[in-house]
C-alpha cells in the first residue's frame, strides 16, 4: 500500500502538480442579499450544493473558463468578475485540483437549470455549509468580506483531513482594471 500524505506540511508544494485546473464563479448580488450557488448534479462533488465552475480548456485563462462554465451550467453571465482566490486540493487517492474563485456583482440573464446543474439562489444569511465541501465554509466567508486568499486543502474523499488558510486582504480590481472600491 503505497504511503499517503495527510498533512498540508507533507506536502512539497513547490513541485505539487494538479491533475485539474478549475474555476468556481459566484454570483453576489448584495443589493438583493443573495448568492447564487448550484445543486450540482455530475462530476467530482455531485448532490453537493457549490459555485458554478469546472475545469479550464487548454489554453485558456481561467476568468474566461469560469464566464464559460457560468453559461453552460446555468445559461447566463455575469458582470463585474473579480478574482479572489487560488485553492490547491490534494486528495488522498492522488487527484490534485488547483481552482480559481472569482466573484462577480451581478447575473446577466435568468439562471436554467441544466444537466450539469440546478440554480439555487441563497440569502447571504442562509449559504448551506452542511450541503458543501467542508472548505467552503473556511474561505467564502472571506470572498463575501471581499478579501482575497489562498488555501491548500487535503481530502480522503468528501472529509477534509487538513487545511492552510492565509487571508490576503482586500481584492482591488475587476478583470478590466477598474477598481472595485467606493
């Protein structure tokens, strides 16, 4: 049986290499007081609830595959997409993931659902942590405070083993380089 790393500090993440890169994209519209998550209904962490997203195309950039993933799971886009976050996943079984969070202010369009998954809307007061990876409830906490951060996170299927967290302040810009506060 070959040996498996448990620990975030067993780890050489200078040489650690995704299986997957990955985008997750939420919707939060705080004028209306409400994030818009998915029920998400194939792939890795299907019958969890989680942000639209999936894995990045050859060559593309990740702000462009996380407005693509949008559409193809919902049928919408989004306006004001503003990066938060890189998360690094290490599953004991050897699959790796390295995902990108973006936010955005606004949905463009109605959200469907669709094979991949069901729109679910969800007051900012009432996100369902119990429904989502157990990481979720460590990071989006700082995307709605609006501050950026990168967490490495090891999982033996869907329970998370260890984790390292660093919050890196305020997020300035939109993808057009506007900035993005008042």
């Amino acid at each position: 049986m070959a040996w498996r790393m448990t620990s975030v500090s067993e780890i050489d993440w200078a040489t650690w290499t995704p299986t997957d890169r990955a985008t997750l994209l939420f919707i939060v519209e705080r004028e209306r007081g409400r994030i818009l998550l998915i029920e998400k209904k194939r792939g890795l962490g299907a019958g969890k609830v989680n942000a639209p997203g999936g894995r990045l195309e050859p060559n593309e950039r990740a702000v462009d595959a996380a407005v693509r993933e949008l559409r193809e799971e919902l049928c919408v886009g989004a306006r004001g997409v503003v990066e938060h976050g890189e998360l690094s996943f290490h599953f004991v079984d050897g699959y790796n993931l390295h995902c990108h969070v973006f936010r955005a202010d606004a949905c463009e369009g109605e959200p469907t659902e669709t094979d991949e998954a069901a729109p679910l809307w969800t007051p900012l007061d009432a996100i369902p942590f119990h429904r989502m990876w157990a990481d979720d409830a460590l990071w989006l906490p700082l995307l709605l405070a609006g501050d950026t951060f990168r967490g490495r996170f090891i999982f033996d299927g869907d329970r998370m083993v260890d984790h390292d967290l660093v919050n890196l302040g305020a997020a300035a810009r939109d993808q057009t380089g506007r900035s993005t506060k008042s």
